[in-house]
C-alpha cells in the first residue's frame, strides 16, 4: 500500500470526491469511478496487483490498466513537492532610503506603505487609493516595504522580508500584501485563516453570497451593481474566511471593473464614485476603481456560493448546480490554508455550501434574482 503518497484527507462533497494532500497543499476533484480506481492503485503493491483490482470494477484491457497505473504513479508522485524555501534578505537603513511614502487609514488603523518605485506603487495603490491620508502628523501601526530590482519585488513588514515576486507574476505580491494587510486589520495570524478565495462578496446584512467565476466572466460588475442597489460589498477578489468560525470578514479594497464593464459603470454613476482614474494594466488591460459602499459588519456566514457568467444574449437565470463545476474554478484560483486542520475546516464549511449558477445581462433582472434566492 502505497501510504507516503495517499492523501492526507479525503471526503465525498455533495456527491463530488475531494482529495487534498498536505506536502503540496494541492486538492483534486474526482467523480466515483476515478476516485475508486486511485484508491485501487493505492492499495496495490505493484501493477499485477492493481490490475487484477480494476477488474473487478470494469472491464479494463492491459494496455490501458499500465496507462492509468502510469498516469496515478506520476500525479502522486508530483503532488509530494513540498515549497522551496529562499533566504530572506535583510532591509537595512542604507537600503530603505529613496522610498516615496503613502498613509492609509483603515477607520483609524493606519498602514504605511513605503513604495521604491512607481511600478510598486502602481501594483497596490489603486485598490486603496481612497484610504490615502495626506494628514502630516499620522503615527502607522503597520509600515510595508515594496522594493524592486529590473526583475523582482521583495515585500516587508515592520522590515521582516515577506516574499521576493517575479515582476512578471506581480500577482503574487497583490495576494501576499492582502494577506499580510488582513491580518494587520484583524490582529490575526496566517495560520488562523482558512483561505482567500478568488471571489466577491456581498450581503443583505443576514447571509453572505459569494459570487466566483472564472476572469472576465463579471463577478465584480455584479458585486458593483449589487452595491450600488442596498446590497453590502464584503469584499472583491479577494474574500477572506476565518477558520475558527468558517465565516467571512470584510477586506477593504476598492472594486477593479475592467473596460468591458465600463457601459455598466455609467448606467450606475449617479450611484457609484471612483477611486482613481482608468489605469493600464499590463495584463487585465484599462481598469477602472470603485470605491466600496459597505456598512462595516460583524464577521458573517456564507453558505451560498454562486458561478457568475455575464452574457448578454441570454435569459437572466439562477439555477443549482453541481458543486464540481463550482469548485474547479473556485479551488485553483484561490489560496487555502496549508493548515491540515483548516484544510478540514474548509471541507467542513463546503459541506454546508448550496451551490447555483447565474446567467444574467439585465440588472433589473438579476437584482430580482438575487432577492429571491436570499430568500430560500
């Protein structure tokens, strides 16, 4: 049996089988007949013997019993990689001088963000642009650090070396100033939160709605019209949940809508304002920033989770769905805690999640929608 390469945990999720292993951090998705044939690989201790176990599920020919015992071999083996670990370079005083200096006011938190370049600053200043303080006399109760040679970032906290980003994959700093920034604002640890997820969130003040899907497909323009008709903005892009109470805090960025979405924007401008004018972006092209109308809440609990697709030749509809079609967007994109007893957690909370689809074009529309399925 081949346990140093079995997954950590296991569990059927609403009729779907998910497997996370603890070396990668890495869940897979299977439905019963592939998980039946992993497990049979699993428990074999050499081809002949799996063989003669596949068997006795299907009828399965010698060529394609190697292939599947060759294709197991090698995602099992890949899934074992454990993260590479970097040396931290030091921010000294010689090298932390010719940094342009920002203050934002996180309702009287503030954070001290120390920018080497327009290029850093370009990354994170437009989500929270309409936080800045100008105010000279502001003592921060955090200060990040954002340096830059011709091919990486390296992020700091309160000087202690975060991560080194390639340019190219700036992404991964947005993810990590975010986390580092949620537990500024909370007074938490990494290691108390169950995940970030790829998603934006709203709520009628009783129960939050995530809404995911995949770039483009206009999860954030409807997080924004939402907002703009009395629902609360929770966060966007970027939802947080703690895994102690499997609930969702508030994360106080702006809203970036892309320029497919700006015909929207101006059918709501009486009701939105912008935090910063249209930016180029390197890889999500022009992108406008709407400041968030929100009533900060308590933390509050999500246990509907929606796939958004925007398309505009298409009846408005809500409908549930397979929690695998939901979750194959949703888990990639996301950052889940490496935590064994948070990745339970996570499976926990995902038991208790309804899962639908929404296909919209009209506002109107999918605000009744929406109102209807808070009500169920």
């Amino acid at each position: 049996m081949k346990l140093s390469i079995s997954p950590y945990l296991s569990r059927k999720i609403h009729g779907v089988n998910i497997l996370w292993f603890n070396n990668s951090n890495e869940y897979i998705l299977l439905n019963d007949l592939n998980n039946s044939l992993l497990s049979s690989f699993i428990k074999s201790k050499d081809f002949s013997e799996f063989y003669t176990s596949i068997n006795l599920l299907d009828s399965f020919s010698n060529k394609l019993s190697k292939k599947l015992y060759s294709e197991f071999n090698q995602l099992l083996n890949s899934l074992q990689s454990t993260p590479s670990q970097t040396n931290s370079p030091e921010l000294t005083e010689s090298s932390s001088t010719n940094f342009t200096t920002t203050f934002y006011n996180f309702n009287n938190f503030i954070i001290k963000v120390c920018y080497q370049s327009k290029s850093g600053k370009k990354i994170i200043h437009p989500q929270f642009s309409f936080l800045e303080d100008t105010n000279p006399n502001l003592k921060a109760d955090c200060t990040f650090y954002i340096k830059n040679n011709t091919t990486d970032f390296q992020l700091f906290k309160n000087r202690t070396h975060l991560g080194t980003y390639p340019q190219s994959e700036y992404h991964l700093l947005q993810g990590k100033f975010a986390m580092e920034l949620l537990c500024s604002l909370t007074s938490s640890h990494e290691t108390e939160w169950l995940g970030t997820f790829h998603a934006s969130t709203i709520s009628n003040n009783k129960e939050a709605v995530m809404l995911v899907g995949e770039s483009g497909k206009g999860k954030s323009t409807l997080a924004t019209i939402l907002m703009a008709n009395g629902y609360n903005l929770i966060a966007d892009d970027f939802t947080p949940i703690m895994a102690k109470t499997q609930k969702i805090h508030h994360y106080p960025s702006a809203i970036s809508m892309k320029k497919g979405s700006f015909h929207v924007l101006e059918s709501l401008s009486d009701k939105i304002t912008f935090s910063d004018n249209t930016l180029s972006n390197i890889k999500k092209g022009d992108i406008k920033y709407v400041v968030p109308i929100n009533t900060v809440e308590k933390p509050i609990s999500c246990k509907k989770i929606i796939l958004v697709a925007y398309n505009p030749h298409a009846k408005t509809s809500i409908k549930e769905i397979s929690a695998e079609e939901v979750l194959n967007i949703l888990i990639p994109d996301s950052w889940i805690s490496p935590e064994p007893e948070n990745a339970e957690c996570f499976l926990n909370w995902l038991e208790k999640c309804e899962f639908y689809k929404l296909t919209y074009h009209d506002s109107e529309e999918v605000i009744s929608e929406f109102n209807t399925i808070l009500e169920k």
